[in-house]
C-alpha cells in the first residue's frame, strides 16, 4: 500500500498575499511599539526637518526601527 502525499505549490505559494494584521498577533511587540510612538509628541524632531533636499523618511518609523532594534 502507497502513502498518499499532498505536494507543495510553491507558484500557487508566491501569488499568495497576506497582511501584516494577519501575521502579526494581537499581542506582538511591533503593535506594542507602534501604539507607544503614536502617543510621542514628535513635533520638535519633525521642526529639525530641513525643506530641501528628497523625501525624508517620518521620524515614527525611524522610531519604530530603533525601538524594534
């Protein structure tokens, strides 16, 4: 008697989405530190922004990376 196997689709596997709210649980650490930056007052750091030059990344995800980090 064969064993039965189920193979992997691993094209049917790379079109698949997900979403960061599925993948992240209620409780994980990232959720925690995003709803902490969101209660800072970042007006000052986003004063120290300079008008020229390209598109600056927002102080709440440099925040986030450090704070993760």
């Amino acid at each position: 008697m064969s064993r039965k196997f189920r193979n992997a689709n691993y094209e049917e596997t790379l079109k698949q989405t997900i979403s960061l709210e599925e993948a992240l649980p209620p409780a994980h650490l990232a959720r925690f530190i995003v709803d902490v930056i969101g209660q800072l007052d970042l007006s000052k750091i986003y004063k120290r922004y300079a008008s020229q030059g390209g598109e600056a990344i927002a102080p709440e995800i440099l925040l986030g990376l450090l704070f993760y980090g």
